[in-house]
C-alpha cells in the first residue's frame, strides 16, 4: 500500500478541509461585522429621532407662551424689560430650530394651514391665505402647528358674487 506523501491525497483534504473553515469563519465574522455596523447606524438614527422629538415636545409646549407674546404685542403691553425677555425667548427658541410660517397672500395648503374661515372673491386665482390668525410653527420636519388662517378662493364655477 503507498504511503501518502505531503503532497498527496491525505495532506491535500486537510489543507481544502482548513481552507474551507476559514472561508465559513471569514463568512461569519463579515456577517456579525455588518450586523454591528447597521445596529450602530440604527441606534444612531433613533438617538437623533428621540432628541428631536424632545426638542419638538418641549417647544410645542411653549407655543402658548409665544401666542400670549404676540397678543400682548398687539395690545402694545411689551416694553421695557418684557421686551428683553420675549426676544430673547424668541431668540433662543429660534437657536433650536423653531420656525414660525404663514403669510398673508401664500396658496392655501392644508397640510400646512388649518382654516378657520372661508370666503369667495374675485380677486384670487386660488385658494389663497387671506388673513393669518395665528402663525405656524415647525422644528425641521415636524410640524407643530398649522397656521390659522382665512382662506380666500375664487368664485365657484356657474356663480356671481355680490360685492
């Protein structure tokens, strides 16, 4: 019977027998490594998730304090060091993002207005944003609130308007 020589059939089996171990080996670690780096990228994205979502509750909370702001602007009672105060509050509640819209004349969207009253008049193409009531607030891509306001839209087909 031949002995099997370092090169020959006994040898070489182990050697693929190795060669395959590693192969399955360097499989598993490439798998467990991209499983980490996508849990890595999850709990990243959930950590900014869960912080701006903070950061838009918090300043949701403080829209009531921005809307008695501007009523007390409009009643002419903020002077002095109120004045201070209210920019800046405004100030830094800008420095976290917070984005006041709504202007008087802007198309009508109601994924962004909220109307509160409605008209008809020929003096619009479209439905427009005729009075802004109360202004809209977003922190990046959260809307807080909708803006309040009076929609104005063109005549209805077929109709007069008394003017």
């Amino acid at each position: 019977m031949p002995k099997a020589t370092a090169d020959g059939p006994p040898a070489r089996s182990r050697v693929d027998e190795l060669e395959a171990r590693l192969a399955e080996r360097t499989a598993d670690l490439q798998r467990v490594k991209a499983e980490y780096d996508n849990y890595r990228k999850r709990v990243r994205r959930d950590r900014l998730a869960v912080g701006e979502a903070a950061v838009a509750n918090v300043l949701r909370g403080l829209l009531p304090v921005l809307d008695a702001l501007a009523r007390a602007r409009e009643l002419g009672a903020v002077h002095g060091g109120f004045q201070q105060v209210a920019q800046t509050l405004e100030a830094e509640l800008a420095a976290l993002g917070l984005q006041a819209f709504g202007e008087a004349g802007e198309p009508f969207d109601p994924a962004r207005h909220e109307a509160l009253s409605h008209a008809r008049s020929t003096e619009v193409a479209r439905a427009t944003c005729s009075k802004i009531l109360a202004p809209g607030y977003r922190v990046g891509d959260h809307l807080l609130r909708p803006a309040q306001v009076m929609v104005t839209e063109p005549p209805a087909p077929g109709s007069r308007i008394s003017e």
